[in-house]
C-alpha cells in the first residue's frame, strides 16, 4: 500500500526496514499492512502570538502508530524540518522499541516545523502549551504519552503537562515523562538515553575483547543524548576524542575534557567559538578512526556517501534512524564495523520514561539507583534477546532487533482481531 498521507524520505527508509523483517518473519500478507501502517495521526495549527504583537501560525503533528498494546508512547520533536512523514516513520521505530524492550505500549511520536531557537523562553512557552492544548482530545495518561525529543526538554514537558492538568482540573503527571524531578520526574531519565547508548557499547566492546580504558569514542550531536552519552563513556573509562553539533566538529586525539563542553554548550547553547579540540568538518568527524561512533542528532547522516568510509568498530546509534537503508547494506558486508541498531541502542530513554509513567501513576518514587539497576536489566534482557535473535536468524542486528519488535506486534495484533 501507497500512503498518500506520509511522504517523505525518512517513512520510505522505515518501511523498507518494515518490509525486509516482515520478509524475513515470512509475515502473513494479511497482516502486514495493519502492522506497518501508522494508526492514526493528527495535524494541527499552532497560532502564537509573538513578542512584537504579531500572529505566527506553526504546524504541528501527532502519529500514533498502533494500538494494540497499550497507551501510545514517544517524543516531541521542535525541529524546522519536522514533517508528517518523518513524525510517521519515528512513531513506527518507537512501536518496535517499545515492543523490542517488552513495555506496554505501541509507539508515537509529534513534532512541530520550527526553530526552537529562534523563539524567546515566553514565545516557546506559548507554542509549547498552545500544541498541547490542540493535542488534549488526543493524548492523555491511558492514551498517548509525551517526552523529549530533538529541540524539547523538560522544561517544555513541565509546560505540557501544566496545560493538560489545568484543562483536566487535577494534576496529571503521567500525561508527559521526561519532567523536571520536582514535577515527578523520574530520577535517572535525563541521562537514561545517553547512558544506555554508553552501557550497550561498553557491553560489545567487552565482547570483543577491547578494554573501555583502551578505547575511543565520537560523537555527532551534543544535545541530551550526546552529551550524557559522551559522560558516561568517559565514566566507564572510554576516551571521547571527537564531538560535533549543529556549529561545527572538534577533535582531541588526546581526550575531550566533556565535563568543561557540556558546562560550555549550557552557557553558549552550542558548541560554536569552543577551544577544546581542532575544528575539523562535521563530514570529517564520523570519519575519524575510533573504536565507538555514536550519531546522537538526525536521521539519515550516514549514507551512501560516507558508509565505505568509516572508521569505527561499533556504530552506537543514539539517534533514531542515523543510517540510511543503502548506508546498512554497506555496513553489514563490512566484518570490521559491529551497528547497535537505534531501536535497541537508543532505548534507555523509554525504558526509564516508562518507569516515570508507572511511579506517576502510583505515585511512589524510586531512588537514581533502583532507576539505574531495573534499566541496566532490562538492557541486558534486550540484549541477550537480540544476540540470540541473531543467531537464529542469522542475520544483522538491526534484522534481529526489528524482527523482534515487529512480531510481538503482529502477535498481538492478531490476537485481538481487527479493531485495534
Ligand atoms: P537535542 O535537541 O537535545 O540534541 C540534538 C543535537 O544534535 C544538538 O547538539 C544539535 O546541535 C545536534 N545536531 C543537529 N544537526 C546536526 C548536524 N547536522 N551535525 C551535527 N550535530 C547536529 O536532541 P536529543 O534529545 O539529544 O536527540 C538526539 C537524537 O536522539 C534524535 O534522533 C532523537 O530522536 C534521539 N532520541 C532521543 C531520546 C531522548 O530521550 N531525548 C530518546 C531516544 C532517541
């Protein structure tokens, strides 16, 4: 089937990915379209007023992906080329997360076309809380579930979830995770994407025979999942010796003093004028000779262009679809380069947004470290599910990881019959 709705590069990267799992499940024709195509989805427009009087009007997007599992759960995207295809294909990628890490629910994902940096803190504030009230016949705590993404934060999500409960006329916490501590915020969710693609890597890394404290890292993008990437690489000993946002790329053969990048960036928002490393290209960068190459930032950065010519042991994905379907292709006939594919790699971040949701609802609070010890179990479950996935199949990682994903939807889906 066609979609005449979602048009975009991105969702045709996701559903060859879709195509090539269902393949391999040997998925029955019947099913595979209600598996793969995206529930629901809804567009809104966002009029603000600005600073200077004026009226902007800012398109925004909602995907649910599926429903037969559970409330819908993904991020929110503030980026100047969110689309609704683009929305489509992450919401499709947080279905086979979610599934893939064995949590109750089918995947979302929103977003708004805009440049999160080009409005004051009040005209942020007033888009933040204008979608979401646009978004209120559509999301709720047992219905559809907000966190952070490209361009948001948890400042935004306090927003949100201060607008949903002051419609609701109680506070509804779990509406949105990813919240400020103090709102009931999980512990341990601001570092937990980041964390999680630093403890996969460190994990092969091991089972390759490679010491942490021998081994080198860089990372594309210094945002949330970046830079807490970039911290726990460096606690596990791993020397980070490039790293790259938006501005430019740096390089420090001898190590990258993270700790001082991070307290720059939070003052100069980014990585522009820094003087700790050699400013070299951002194409340059994912090139460089490391152990760990970890894209944290957009989709579709490594590609046929540059696939034959990286460098690294482990492509630790931390951002959701880094690498196009002809880039994977290369990669797989590569023996060299081991790909922790996105929907494992990255997904440390629901995990502990899942365990935001079910202290909200219960309104009980666990401490960084339980937060910490259930994620690195549920991580290593995953693992060992992939590698075992893997060898049964004898395929790549990524076709483990979605096959997994996928064919837990597809049981449930099933299962239930047509409606859902
Ligand atoms: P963010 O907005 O905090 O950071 C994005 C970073 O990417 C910024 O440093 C930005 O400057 C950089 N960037 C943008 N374009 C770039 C380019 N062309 N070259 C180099 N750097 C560039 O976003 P985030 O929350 O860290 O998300 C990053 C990725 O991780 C996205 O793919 C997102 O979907 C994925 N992800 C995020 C979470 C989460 O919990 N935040 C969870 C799972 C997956």
């Amino acid at each position: 089937m066609k979609s005449n709705i979602y048009n975009s590069l991105v969702f045709e990267m996701a559903c060859r990915q879709f195509d090539r799992a269902a393949d391999i499940l040997d998925m029955d024709t019947t099913l595979r379209e209600r598996v793969k195509m995206p529930k629901r989805c809804l567009a809104v427009s966002c009029p603000i007023r600005m600073d200077d009087g004026s009226v902007i009007v800012y398109e925004g997007f909602r995907v649910q992906h599926h429903l037969s599992m559970g409330p819908t759960k993904g991020g929110l995207r503030f980026h100047p080329k969110v689309d609704l295809g683009e929305v489509a294909a992450l919401s499709m990628w947080m279905s086979w997360k979610c599934a893939l890490a064995g949590l109750p629910y089918g995947g979302a994902k929103g977003g708004i076309s805009v440049d999160p940096y080009a409005l004051s803190h009040s005209e942020l504030e007033r888009l933040a809380r204008r979608y979401m009230q646009e978004m209120i016949p559509f999301v709720g705590p047992n219905v559809d579930i907000m966190a952070p993404d490209v361009g948001t934060n948890e400042q935004v999500m306090a927003w949100m979830m201060d607008t949903y409960s002051s419609y609701v006329g109680s506070n509804a916490t779990a509406v949105v995770t990813g919240k400020p501590v103090s709102l009931g915020g999980s512990e341990g969710r601001k570092e937990a994407t980041g964390f999680g693609v630093a403890y996969f890597a460190k994990s092969y890394l091991e089972d390759f025979g490679i010491k942490p404290s021998n081994a080198t890292a860089v990372i594309q993008g210094f945002g949330n999942v970046g830079s807490e990437a970039a911290k726990a690489l460096v606690n596990f000993g791993v020397k980070v010796i490039g790293i790259s946002d938006v501005s430019g790329a740096y390089h420090n053969p001898k190590g990258i003093d993270v700790d001082q990048a991070i307290r720059y960036v939070a003052k100069n928002r980014t990585l522009e004028g820094w003087k700790g490393g050699e400013r070299i290209s951002n194409e340059a960068l994912l090139e460089l000779k490391c152990d760990i190459l970890a894209p944290c930032a957009l989709e579709r950065v490594i590609n046929e262009t540059n696939a034959a010519k990286l460098q690294c042991r482990i492509l630790a994905e931390g951002a959701n679809g880094p690498t196009t379907n002809q880039a994977d292709a290369v990669l797989t006939e590569n023996d060299e380069i081991h790909v922790i594919p996105d929907i494992i790699c990255n997904s440390g971040g629901v995990i502990v947004s899942y365990f935001e949701w079910v202290q909200d609802l219960q309104s009980t609070f666990w401490t960084r470290e339980e937060v910490l010890n259930r994620l690195c179990k549920l991580l290593d479950r995953s693992k060992l599910e992939l590698e075992a996935q893997r060898k049964k199949l004898n395929c790549s990682r990524r076709e483990a990881a979605l096959t997994l994903g996928i064919h837990r939807v597809a049981e449930a889906k099933r299962i239930r019959g047509l409606f859902p």
